[in-house]
C-alpha cells in the first residue's frame, strides 16, 4: 500500500470552520470522509507555519489520493495543497537495495 503525505493551506471558509467546529471536529470528519473513499489516513496534524494541515493518507491507488486533493481544492476550503508519496525507513532502503547503490560504480572506473 502506496503512503502519501499531503500539505494544505487554508482558504478563509476553511479556516473559518476550523475555528468554529474546532480542530478535533474537522479532524473527525476528513478521517470518516477519507475512509469513506477506501484510504487510511494515518496522521493528521495541523501547523502554525506555512502550510496549516499536513495528512499521511494510505491507499492503494495514487489516482485516489489525487481525486481527494481535487476534492478538497474545489470545496473552498482550502487555497492550496501539494502531495507527494513518502516511504518508511525499511521501504527506502528497499530503493536502495533494488538499485544496488552500494556497490555502483560509474562506468570505465572497474
């Protein structure tokens, strides 16, 4: 199952709600929403810094996690977002070990 880390910036309904739900609440109801679609998320934190909700969502296609960005985006709750996949430690080092890194050398240099 593929990971991906999503970082949002709000819009002022979005913040707006936040604030009057609270962060628990809309919390609460991304992680119902986000299962509804067949994805896990794993974490949800909010930030004080440039971008204010970071999420790690699990699924197994990456057009999933795509479409609940767009959907995200087109609500208003939100100006902004970016994603991208992320690994654990053991599944970066599977990258590495597929590639053989440790033991390339770059051609003519046998």
């Amino acid at each position: 199952m593929s990971r991906y880390m999503s970082m949002f910036k709000y819009a002022a309904p979005g913040f707006a709600g936040t604030a009057e739900q609270g962060p628990a609440s809309r919390a609460a109801l991304l992680r119902d929403y986000v299962a509804s679609q067949g994805l896990e998320m794993e974490s949800i934190y909010y930030s004080a810094g440039e971008w204010d909700m970071v999420m790690v969502i699990k699924g197994e296609l990456s057009a999933s996690i795509l479409a609940n960005n767009w959907r995200a985006l087109g609500s208003g709750a939100f100006a902004e977002s970016v994603s991208f996949q992320v690994f654990d430690p053991e599944e970066f080092q599977a990258g590495f070990d597929e590639a053989e890194i440790g033991n390339w050398l770059p051609p003519g240099s046998d």
